[in-house]
C-alpha cells in the first residue's frame, strides 16, 4: 500500500491537512461543541463561510481547543453581495474581529455569480489582504474554467483552491484534471452526496466490505486517492473519528474506477450550476 502524507502542499508553499471539518450549520454553543470534539478526534481543518453565520463559534473553538493556533488551518468564504473591492476588504476584516483571530489561513470567494461579474475585483481584493499578511491563502469556490481563467489573467495569482461540488454521483473528472494542471487544489463540499443513496450502493457496500471499512470511509478514501481534500461534516464523535481513520487502507486502481462510474448525467444535488446559481 502507497503511503499518503496527511497534509498537501498548496501552490503558495503552505499546508493543509487532507480531511477537513465541514462546520455548515453548526453554529453557537452546539457549534462549538462539535466542533471541539473534531479537534480532539484529529481535526485541523474547519471550513466556514460569512453565509454560514459561525465564524464566531469557529474562533471560539480554536481558542479552546488547547491546539496551538499555527496547527490549525481556519476557512471561511466571501459572500455574493460582497464583491465589490472595498466591501470585499471590509468583509474579511469583520471576519477576522468575528473570530477574533489576527488572520484567515484560507479565504475563499463563495460563488462567482457572473451575473454581477464582480468576483475579479473580489479576488484581486483577497490577493491585496494576502499581501497584508491577513490571509494566508486565497481561492475561489464554484469556479468554473473560464472563471478561473480570468482571475489569474487579471492578477497573476492563481487560486491555491477551488472548493467544489464534488461526490460519486457528480465526480467532476474534468474539472479534477484542470486544476491539477493548473497547480489548483481541488476541495469536495457535499462530498458524500446524498448520504443515503451513495452509501446504499452496492458497489460501495462491496468494497466497504472488502476492505473491512465503513461506506463513507470508502468514499473519502477515493476523494484522496483522486488528489482531492473532502470536508465530511458530522457532530457525532464516532463518525468524526471514523472520517479521519482512512489511511489505514488503500482503494484498489480498479475500485476508483467503480466508484467513479456512479456519475450521473443530473448529478448534482440542488442543480446548483455556478455558470447561473448565485448566491448573495
């Protein structure tokens, strides 16, 4: 079995683990709890969005978890209705006072949503904040080709990420190739899918089966082996565990290539097309 590291290097030269924590809907007290427990489990990645309306639980979880704050890797996302230059600035520094932290490892622009055609003045915003030494890192979410396209044609900057919709039923092989090219790390949000479905698959449930793993571990162990981070979200500690327990095995080359063929023509789950899905 090949050996896999637990952590990437982006483009810019930092670091990301290859699991992170996805902490939508968890907000306050709860929030924080789950989020703690993560921590103690492995954690140390925990993907948040201005959207998400927890940015404050995620600084309040780094605080007490005990874990020293260069070791964990905090994201969060800029909104649609925030794209113009100087609302872009504002919005990370309120960022930055809602966690109370004194900068964001990874700061991404949420959606695109070309019909406002602001996310070039929105990135070129996150690559000035870079500069400042308040974001570590700066990518997009959602970002098609020709989004990516003019981003890094307007700043010489090419994204360190592109978070995207990205499950068996929707594996995205285009866009995975593109961003290896590109020197892009491509991360999966819903990487599960519907749960239910996928992890009922038979060809899942004969692989989990073979390999002595649970379904979603399978899942996520073909998420890495595709050079791609997966952030699963759960608040039960068990399965947070189980999550970060997939470098114990291997998906055999032929067992990737099953999974893949899951895809389906309409795979994605809310028809969330980021060439017309906006989202303020």
């Amino acid at each position: 079995m090949t050996t896999m590291t637990r952590s990437v290097t982006l483009n810019d030269g930092t670091t990301i683990p290859r699991v992170a924590l996805g902490t939508y809907r968890l907000n306050g007290l709860r929030g924080v709890d789950a989020m703690l427990s993560a921590v103690r489990a492995g954690y140390r990645m925990l993907d948040s969005a201005v959207n998400y309306d927890n940015e404050g639980a995620v600084g309040e979880a780094v605080r007490r978890s005990g874990v020293p704050r260069d070791e964990i890797v905090v994201t969060s996302k800029l909104p649609g209705r925030r794209h113009a230059y100087e609302e872009a600035v504002d919005t990370v520094h309120e960022s930055l006072y809602r966690t109370r932290l004194d900068h964001i490892d990874l700061y991404l622009i949420h959606w695109p949503n070309p019909s406002v055609d602001r996310f070039v003045e929105a990135y070129g915003a996150l690559v000035d904040l870079q500069r400042d030494g308040l974001i570590r890192s700066v990518g997009v979410s959602n970002f098609l080709p020709e989004h990516l396209t003019r981003v890094i044609e307007a700043t010489g900057v090419t994204p360190a990420v592109n978070q995207i919709e990205l499950h068996p039923y929707f594996p995205q092989a285009e866009a995975v190739a593109l961003h290896e090219r590109l020197g892009i790390r491509t991360e999966a949000w819903s990487p599960i899918g519907r749960a239910g479905a996928v992890l009922n698959e038979p060809v899942v449930r004969r692989i989990a089966e073979e390999h002595q793993v649970s379904p979603v571990q399978v899942i996520l162990r073909w998420h890495l082996q595709r050079g791609v981070v997966p952030l699963p979200r759960s608040t039960n500690p068990h399965r947070q565990r189980e999550n970060l327990d997939v470098f114990s095995f291997a998906l055999e080359p032929d067992e990737i290539v099953r999974i893949t063929a899951l895809a389906r023509v309409h795979g994605r789950l809310n028809d969330a097309d980021p060439a017309t899905h906006e989202e303020m």
